[in-house]
C-alpha cells in the first residue's frame, strides 16, 4: 500500500488523489533515490500556481518511500546485535511503552541459533527473543549508531506509530514496526514554520472510512520518538542542529531559498516558487541561479526527471514549469 491509495477530502466527500498531488508525490520519491548520483546533488526549482502544500506533499512522497521499504530482518538483528550493556531502548508490551536499559545481547538458553536481548525494565529483568524484537523494541535515537541525534526521548513523547490510525490502515504492523527502526533525517523543509505547522495539522485525507493529515506522516519534531526529518525556520540566524549533505532540502518559497541556501550547500534541493510571488524575489532567484550556471560545471538535467516521471505514468500537471541541474 502506498500514498496514493489516499483519497481527498472535499465538500462532497472525496475524491482520487489529483495529478497536482501526485506529481509532488513522485518528485519526493525521485529526489529520495536520485538525489544524489555520481556524487552530485541535484537541484529543482518549480514554479506552480500556488505554492501551499506543495513542500509537504514532496516530503510525504519521500516519507512514502521510507514507509513502504522491506527492510530485511537481518538487518535489525545487526543493529540490536551492536547495542551495548548500558544502551537506552524502548520496551513495548500489551499494557505500555517504556524506556529501559540493555543488561546484554546472548545466545538464547531455550532456542538454538537464536539471541535474545536482555533489559532492566524498572526493577525487573526480562529476555526479549529474538523473534520478538520486532514487535517488542524501538530503538532511541541516541543509541542508533549509524545516525547521530541530539534528540532526546522524553516522558512526555509519544511512542513509535501507533498513534496514527491512518498510518495503521495504509501500511502492514511489520512495516510501521520496521520504520522505527531507523529514525533519522530522510529530509529538510525549510520555511514558516507557523504556516507549515499549520498547514500540516489540516484533515484532508482519507482511507478505508479513516481521516488524517500531512502531520500523521512527517516527524520533525520534538513530540515522538521517531522522526524522519527536520523543518527549519526561514528566519534562523545560525544552523539549528547537524546538517547531512546527502538529506534532500525542500524550500517551500522563494524567501526560504533565499535566505538559507547557504546552510545546505553540497545537499540535494527542491525550491517551490509560486508565480503569486513577489517580482523582485522572482528575478533575485532568477539571477542568483544564473551565476550558480556560470561559476560552476552544471549540467541540465531537466529531462533525467520527465523520463522518470513517463516510466510511472506521472502527468506533469498544466501549470507547473520547473528546472533541473546537477
């Protein structure tokens, strides 16, 4: 299952995800895998009737990508195999969710080439088996070692994705139980944050008879234990945070761009523009883009994303113009 099995809300009901939607679906899902290609970032500018939504439903798309993985079983064992005597995790059993501590990782005494995990979980000590460490574990993310985080789960935060009843009815437990796994950066937006906070707590989706937003796939802040990306305020004097070159950023207006293209140089972009925007803004952009051409060896890559979007019958919606270049 995937995003688009999502219908829309409207006055009348609902109705199929339309092509404007889609096409910002499958760009996230393209800069996701494509972001980065013979050691080069790729760069978007889009240019589109109007501009709202359109960075979040990019995000989703790359979001999708993440949810949708089959990530192998093996791969989890490695990572709980590196937990070490000490390490803070989160138990799940039927009555709550609860921070504890890693004793050890050994051999199981019961079952032959099998491990089984041991915590202290409060006062008590418990053998979590092997086959159980995908329903029964979340990993904090200042224990995962191939991501570093200064996010700290706190008593307050919700716990993995069972909150989200539209998340539990579009994607299998295995796969929501997997994506916590491997919290991390997947993507950057970078705008007003008032706006996108806003924009993103809107109801306006809808599956199998259950509503939900934008907010039940992007995790950007402080409120979850996981989260699968950063939003950055326009406005920010200095970086907030590490930054990773290879995370896609999505600027959600000219503004954004301009003021923070400087703090995500090496990273993978999408810059949304709407043609409601100031004039000034527009040719400021226009030429800022012009000596970025001339000072450096960029090539247009333009057709690289309509081929892509042609392979998965993506219609290029009328109104949308944009740019390519790596």
């Amino acid at each position: 299952m995937s995003i688009k099995n999502l219908k829309i809300l409207n006055n009348k009901g609902s109705i199929d995800i339309p092509d404007w939607i889609n096409f910002a679906f499958e760009l996230g899902a393209y800069i996701n895998d494509n972001g980065i290609r013979y050691k080069k970032a790729i760069g978007i500018i889009l240019s589109l009737p109007s501009e709202h939504f359109f960075s979040l439903l990019i995000a989703m798309g790359i979001a999708d990508k993440t949810f949708s993985i089959n990530k192998q079983m093996r791969s989890i064992r490695k990572t709980v195999l590196s937990l070490t005597k000490g390490s803070r995790i989160i138990y799940k059993d039927e009555q709550s969710s609860r921070k504890a501590s890693v004793i050890s990782v050994e051999p199981s005494p019961v079952f032959e080439n099998e491990m089984i995990l041991k915590i202290k979980d409060g006062k008590i000590e418990r053998g979590i088996p092997e086959r159980q460490w995908i329903d029964r574990v979340i990993l904090l993310d200042e224990e995962f070692n191939e991501i570093k985080r200064t996010r700290k789960v706190s008593n307050k935060q919700k716990v993995g994705l069972d909150s989200s009843p539209l998340l539990r009815v579009l994607y299998s437990s295995s796969q929501l139980n997997k994506v916590e796994f491997y919290p991390g950066d997947y993507f950057y937006i970078v705008g007003n944050i008032t706006q996108v906070n806003e924009s993103m707590r809107e109801e306006i989706f809808i599956y199998n008879g259950v509503r939900g937003s934008i907010a039940d796939f992007l995790y950007m802040d402080n409120s979850n234990s996981y989260t699968n990306g950063k939003l950055f305020s326009s406005q920010m004097k200095k970086n907030e945070g590490e930054i990773r070159e290879g995370v896609p950023v999505i600027f959600s207006d000219l503004n954004s761009y301009l003021k923070q293209a400087k703090n995500f140089p090496k990273n993978p972009k999408i810059i949304v523009s709407s043609r409601t925007d100031n004039e000034n803004r527009i040719h400021e952009v226009k030429e800022e883009l012009k000596r970025k051409f001339l000072q450096n060896e960029y090539r247009i890559v333009t057709k690289e994303i309509v081929d892509y979007l042609n392979s998965t019958d993506t219609q290029i919606p009328n109104g949308v113009e944009f740019l390519a270049w790596r």
